[in-house]
C-alpha cells in the first residue's frame, strides 16, 4: 500500500487491511493526554505538535505505548500541526515542512522499534494470541480541521463563519496535507470534522493533488444524529462514500454512548469500513480549555464493554480518542481477541454505559 502501488480503491485497500487484522483493526488513543502524563507542558495554542520541536522522544514514546497496548494503526502528532500554526510563530515555511513531516517519521520510527521488538525484543510475548503476531501496524497521519487550528473550539460548533468558503479551507489545506503525503503514512486521517463543507473540500483535494494514500473521514457529533454543525451525520457520510479516495468513515471525539446510532446511521448511506473513536465522555469546555465529567461513560471497563456492539453495528476500526488512554486501547484489544476466540455465535455482551448526555 502507498502512493503509486497501483492504488485504485481505497476503500478495498483498507477493507483488506481489517481482514488481516481479524476482521476489526484497532486504533490508538488520545495523544496530548498521554503526552502530558509523561512531562510535556501543552499550554500552548499548537497542542501536542508543540511537542514536534520540544518533545519528539515523548511521542515515540506515546506511539510505543499504543502498539504495546494492541493498536494497529498509530496516529501523528499533527492533529494541530499546520503550516500556518508553525509560521505564526516564525519559522520559515521550510522550517514548517520539516516539522509536519517529522510528525510522521516519529510514528514510523515507532513502529520500527516495535516491529523490530515483537521478533525478538521487548514486546515478543506480549501477545499471547499467535495469531495477532503479524497484525499489520500502520501510520496514520493526522489532519486536524481548520477549526482544530483556529484553537478556539470550532471544531466542535462547525461554525467558521461565512467568510469561511469551501475554496478557503482548500487553501488552508492544501499544502499541508500534500506534505504528510509526501511523507509516506499509510493512512490520511482526517479528523474531528464538524461539518459538511470541510467534508467536500477535503474529497476535493484528495481527488485535484491525486492523493493515493487511502483516507477516513472522521466526524464529530453531540446529539447523535448530526456532525457539529447541525448537517445530517448522513449527509456527511455520504459525501465521504462519493470519494474514492476516502477507504473509511466514521465518528470520533464523541460521547461512546452516541456512537451506535451514529454507526447504524453511516452504515444506511455507504459500504465503507467504518471507524469509531469515541472520547472519554467529558466534555470540551473551549473558554477554560478543559475536560469536565459529564454523566457516566467515563471507565475503561464500559467503554470496552461496547466494542463487540459497535463492531456487530458494522464498525470495523474502533479506537480511542480524547481523555483516553493505552489501558483504554488495550481494553478494547483484549474485547476483539475474545470475541475472535469465541465462536460464529459470539454474542457481545450488554453494553454497560449510561447513556445519559449531560453535557
Ligand atoms: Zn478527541
């Protein structure tokens, strides 16, 4: 898989990929929880890409952990890393490219590490279940949505305002996400999209700088039916299906007690493999920056209580993401593992989150 191996479909490339996995690939989870658990100060408007330039032996250390815990696919430290973001600080737009594509090459340095312990270092054994030995381990490389950039909470409104145009956040984009490309990650993780528009110009930059790394369109919903914004989720999904560049839809950074009528919703309007990474259940509040418990939805045990669920729903990727953590992934790998082990009538048990959406 990669640019130029004769990539025609993508949704069949990564189709092929969960099959490999045992029929559901897990991702990892939330990164600036992790990286401030390990020293990184993250006060600062670039979030974790911030850790690009002071921190990059804490990320590999974060991806490390993920791959221990069982994720197959690692995500980039470039969630907020925009070329923009970098030279409103000063740095040269070189300086800026160089950063961007760091952030994927820390990832691969990772899975090298990893790969390279799993034949004879410090991870072999650690999966007890031979058969997930050679599970694939893939990079992919994160594009945060312009309001991810703006850092002011947009992404989780998808109000950018009318002067934010479909061909504007082409613009915004476009560079950056040529740059990760070229970078050579497996998969193109466009995430925490709060509405239609960034949608279509993301299929239309993928199609118009012939992108052939398959991607996912990830987007986020607070009242389980409609993306940020208040656009049908399925309307979303379903501009996400027109594009053959895009292998996998699906919802993150989104209560887990929403996500099953969220993936029975996407499931209607495509065929695509669909991706689950819900957060912790706490809710973003953009004015002070900071997590707040809502009800319920909060523990590793409930969370991972719910993946045989989602994946029964028709989730093929699921993961973590904000305010989650390796022993979140690890719970939701060792729940895929005994619903392998178990036979054709594997019945997952019943979900044990509160459903309840204060926010
Ligand atoms: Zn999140």
């Amino acid at each position: 898989m990669g640019r130029g191996d004769g990539y025609d479909d993508a949704a069949g490339a990564l189709r092929g990929l969960v099959r490999e996995a045992g029929e559901c690939l897990v991702l990892d989870g939330a990164l600036g929880t992790e990286l401030e658990a390990h020293g990184a100060d993250l006060q600062d408007e670039l979030w974790s890409a911030s850790c690009l330039v002071s921190a990059p032996h804490i990320i590999r250390k974060v991806h490390l952990d993920y791959l221990e815990a069982g994720a197959n696919i690692i995500t980039t430290a470039s969630y907020q890393a925009t070329l923009q973001g970098f030279q409103s600080r000063g740095l040269s737009s070189e300086q800026s490219e160089t950063l961007l594509r760091r952030s994927v090459e820390i990832a691969q340095e990772a899975r090298a590490i990893f790969v390279e312990g799993r034949s004879k270092g410090p991870y072999a054994g650690r999966e007890n279940d031979g058969s997930r030995e050679r599970r694939p381990v893939l990079v992919a490389a994160s594009v945060g949505s312009y309001g991810a950039y703006l850092a002011d909470g947009s992404e989780y409104t998808g109000d950018y305002g009318r002067s934010v145009t479909k061909e504007a956040l082409k613009n915004f984009h476009r560079r950056r996400l040529q740059v990760l490309a070229d970078a050579g990650p497996d998969l193109i993780a466009f995430e925490t999209i709060p509405n239609k528009l960034e949608a279509q110009a993301y299929s239309e930059l993928l199609e118009e700088n012939d992108i052939r790394i398959p991607a996912w369109f990830s987007f986020t919903s607070k009242d389980g039916a409609n993306a940020a914004s208040g656009d049908p989720i399925t309307e979303c999904a379903a501009v996400a299906d027109s594009c053959r560049r895009v292998a996998s839809v699906g919802i993150n950074c989104t209560a887990p007690g929403l996500i099953h009528g969220l993936i029975l919703s996407i499931r209607k309007v495509t065929s695509k493999a669909i991706v689950v990474y819900p957060n912790s259940g706490e809710t973003y509040v953009a004015e002070t920056k900071e997590w707040v418990d809502s009800a319920g939805a909060s523990g590793t045990t409930d969370f991972a209580s719910c993946v045989g669920k989602w994946r029964e729903a028709g989730a093929s990727v699921v993961g973590g993401c904000c305010r989650t953590s390796p022993a979140t992934v690890g719970a939701i790998a060792r729940a895929l593992r005994e619903a392998d082990a178990a036979d054709v009538f594997y019945r997952p048990k019943p979900c044990s989150l509160v459903f309840s959406q204060k926010s």
